[in-house]
C-alpha cells in the first residue's frame, strides 16, 4: 500500500479520530502544482489547498514572481492529504535543477486535468 493510501485509511479509520485530531485534514486536499507561462514556457511549482483560486491569483497579477510571465496555464498536479506532504514534494520538485526533469514528471504522469 503507498504513503498516500496509508493516510487515507488512517483518517478513516474511526480509531484515528479523536481528541485533538485535527478535523480539518478530513474535509481538505492539498495539491502541488506545476503551470506553465504561455508568455515564455516557463514553468512555476508551488502548493495550494485550492488550485481554481490560486491560478487566478497567478494569473491576475497578485504574485510577484509570477505576473511578468502571465497568463498562466495549469499543467500537473498531484493530491495530498496534509499540507505538509505538499510542501515537502514542492521542495522536491523544485529542486531539480534541470528543466527536462519536470518534464518527464509531467509527461510520466501526464493525465486529464
């Protein structure tokens, strides 16, 4: 069974859900993401619990990083069940240093978003 899947079992299992559990992982995804500027090909890697609101905050111009190379289209994407997870995969892909890297991610796990 993989990490993600133990996780999930996890929080279904009643046994798991107590005091102190944080009720919120039960009702949120995390997400990593990977987009693409139709500007210069470019790629952004970052990490959300909501990817809908997050590219139109990319592609509206409110990040910094990102809104000389707008419009931004989304590309990839992978689930997770805590932001922690997220945030270490983010830190993974990110460093790669080489472009053709991300690109065998996307194309290996290339599916319909």
């Amino acid at each position: 069974m993989s990490r993600h899947n133990e996780n999930v079992s996890r929080i279904l299992d009643s046994d798991y859900i107590g005091v102190g559990t944080p009720y919120i992982q039960i009702f949120m995804k995390f997400y990593i993401y990977v987009l693409k500027s139709e500007k210069d090909n470019s790629y952004y890697i970052g990490s959300t619990s909501s990817i809908e609101q997050r590219i139109e905050t990319h592609n509206s111009g409110n990040v910094i990083s990102t809104r000389h190379k707008k419009p931004w289209t989304l590309i990839y994407k992978e689930e997770y069940l805590t932001l922690k997870e997220a945030i270490q995969r983010e830190r993974q892909i990110k460093s790669w240093k080489k472009r053709r890297a991300i690109e065998r991610l996307i194309k290996r796990n290339s599916v319909a978003l």
